[in-house]
C-alpha cells in the first residue's frame, strides 16, 4: 500500500520519517507543495493522501484526486471548512482529521496574548526599544482581576479556562452543549448576552459554522463592557472585522487578540518582505498598539506538529485498509 502526503514542511519531514520506519510495510512519498488540480497527479498510484492546507479542497481538486482512483484523505489538521464536503459526498470520499493534536498549543497561546494585552507588554517593548523607558502611562490590567467569558468550552476552551483560572481570573463560558463537569462547578452562564455583560475578556473557542459567522459584530459588541479585550484564536469568519475595528477606534474594544483574520487565505504563512503588502486594514491592525496579530501560529509547536502529522498517517492507515478510522469527518 502507499500513502502520499502533501504540502510536507522541513518542521513535518523527521515526523513522516519517523512514522515511515516504524510502517515499513507502507510506502511512503511527499511533496513540500500544496494539494491542487494540478498537483494531484503526484499521488498516482497512491491509495489514500495525507494533506493540511488553509487553501481550499475545491470540487476540482477533489475531482482530480478521485479521477486517479483517491478517495481517502486525512488531514493533519483540525478545521474541514475548507473542504468542499459536497463534492466530498458526490465522490465517496472517506476524510479523517486530526481534532486533538494538542488543545494546549493553542490554549497557551491564546492566554499568553490574553495576559500580553492586558499588561500592554506590545506598547512596552516599542517605548523601550525607542528609549523611553518610562512607566507612565503603559499600566497594566491584572489578571486576576478579569472576568474571562469563554465562548466554546470543547478542548482547547476547556485548556484555556484552567489557564486563566491558574491566573487568578474569574471564568465564566458559554456553551450550548454544556460540559457536566464544568456545568457542576458553576462556569456556565445561560445566555451569549449574559456572558458578554459580564465579561472584561471574551476568548472564542468555536468552529466556523454558518451559524457562528460574524458573531462577533457591532451588535454583539455593543452588549459588551467598555474596556473589553476581544481574543479570536479560532476562526477568522468568526469575527465581524470593520465592527471591531470601529469598537476600538471608539475605545469600547480595548485590546484585540487576533491568531486568525476572515481574509487570512493567501497573506498569512507567507513573506511578504519587499513586498506591497496586499490586505491595507491588516496592516493597520497590525500597526496599532493594543491589537496583537499573529498568523494563524497558535497551533504551532513541536508537540502539536509531532502529533498532527503521526496521528494523520496512522488515520490514513485505517481508512486505506478499510478500517473504521478513529477520527472520520462527518459528510452529510
Ligand atoms: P471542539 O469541537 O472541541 O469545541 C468547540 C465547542 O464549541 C463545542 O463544545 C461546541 O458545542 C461549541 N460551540 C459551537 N458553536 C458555539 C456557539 N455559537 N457558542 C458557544 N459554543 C459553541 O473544538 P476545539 O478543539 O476546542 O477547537 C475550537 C476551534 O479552535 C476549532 O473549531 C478551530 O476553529 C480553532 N482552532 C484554531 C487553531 C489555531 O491555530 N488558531 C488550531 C486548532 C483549532
Ligand atoms: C486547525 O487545526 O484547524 C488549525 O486552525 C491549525 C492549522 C493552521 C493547522
């Protein structure tokens, strides 16, 4: 059997080796480029690929795949919205993800940035690398002083809970499918609304759905405390952009935490020294002193890459087999 995977970093490549030796009856091949109509062809002769792309799975893409007789598919990664499961459907594709490769990386990161806003540490490191190394007026907020509102408590909202709460910070979260156990301690408010009166934090844990698009918004927002700090390490589309950036030139919104941006497809996980950069409101928010832009790097450590890229193989293992794989993307 073969498997062929797609869009293999150097950071991946001492972990698609690892799991090669210890498959020996599996041949393995790669590429460092994406999965695309014109790619495809790479895997010939392949019975199932392991792939992880923001680029789209695009009913071409997947045609092409399936015209070589492919239709098992693992992604290294979490998120599927970037999969035309229609057409997914249509071909009989069987896909696998990797939804738990390390909650931690990003419920880490997501608290780092959190505390890095509060305490204006951005603001900091530009007046001292300029010399002033005065205090006033770069005070901080404490963290235990906040009311954290967790929207999303699955893995890595559950994470991001135990670390604020490690800071001293009161949690509150909003789920509509609420953990037992977290419900028994008491974090569950019952309403969006609720949470957003309440909380001087909101920190999004929640996939893009449909439903979820834009639900961060100028209505939303003004529900919310003056001087709330916004932390989107989830999706993008989740977040109206202009409403937010509106809120914080008003001053409502007083800190922004953004690893993801609806249009980061394209511009983020790319150089774009010496180049015109392409997106003018990116680079306005990135400019500004109380919004902390990251590219889509919350997920990224050794432990979560290690994981994803290994837990992917052995997926794509099953499924060319002809085994019920662990973690099978519903297609309907
Ligand atoms: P999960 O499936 O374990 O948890 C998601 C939770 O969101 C579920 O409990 C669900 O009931 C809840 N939910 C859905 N819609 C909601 C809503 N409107 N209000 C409140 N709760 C709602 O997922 P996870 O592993 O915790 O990941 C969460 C998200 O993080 C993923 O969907 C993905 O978009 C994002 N993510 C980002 C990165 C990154 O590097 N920035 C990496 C991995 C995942
Ligand atoms: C996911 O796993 O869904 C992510 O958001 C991280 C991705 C950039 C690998």
């Amino acid at each position: 059997k073969r498997i062929f995977a797609f869009s293999i970093r150097k950071d991946e490549e001492p972990y698609v080796k690892e799991w090669a030796k210890s498959h020996p009856e599996i041949e393995v091949g790669y590429t460092d480029e994406l999965l695309s109509p014109k790619t495809a062809k790479y895997a010939e002769g392949a019975d199932g690929v392991v792939v992880y792309q923001q680029l789209s799975y695009t009913a071409e893409t997947l045609q092409a795949l399936a015209d070589q007789g492919i239709t098992k598919m693992s992604l290294r990664n979490v998120g599927v919205d970037n999969v035309d499961l229609a057409k997914a459907k249509e071909l009989g594709f069987e896909i696998t993800n990797v939804p738990v490769y390390s909650p931690n990386a990003i419920a880490e990161h997501a608290a780092i940035q959190t505390a890095r806003i509060l305490r204006q540490t951005k603001v900091l490191d530009e007046k001292i690398e300029n010399g002033d190394l005065r205090w006033a007026p770069t005070i901080g907020r404490e963290v235990r002083d906040q009311t954290v509102g967790v929207i999303g408590t699955g893995h890595i909202g559950r994470v991001y809970m135990q670390i604020m709460e490690g800071f001293g910070a009161k949690v509150i979260a909003f789920d509509p499918y609420e953990n037992a156990e977290l419900k028994a301690k008491g974090y569950y408010v019952n309403t969006l609304d609720e949470l957003y009166a309440q909380a001087d934090v909101i920190s999004l844990h929640v996939p893009a759905t449909k439903e979820n698009t834009h639900m961060i918004n100028s209505s939303s927002i003004a529900k919310m405390k003056d001087d709330v700090v916004l932390v989107n390490c989830s999706r993008g589309a989740l977040v109206d952009t202009d409403a937010v950036i509106k809120a914080l030139d008003k001053g409502k919104v007083a800190g922004f935490v953004m690893d993801t941006y609806e249009d980061e497809v394209g511009i983020f996980n790319a150089d774009w020294r010496n180049k015109t950069f392409p997106d003018k409101r990116l680079e306005d928010l990135i400019h500004r002193s109380n919004v902390l832009v990251t590219p889509h790097t919350a997920f990224y450590t050794t432990h979560a890459v290690r994981n994803m890229v290994l837990k992917a193989f052995d997926n794509n293992c099953e499924l060319i087999h002809g085994k019920p794989a662990d973690t099978p993307v519903k297609i309907d």
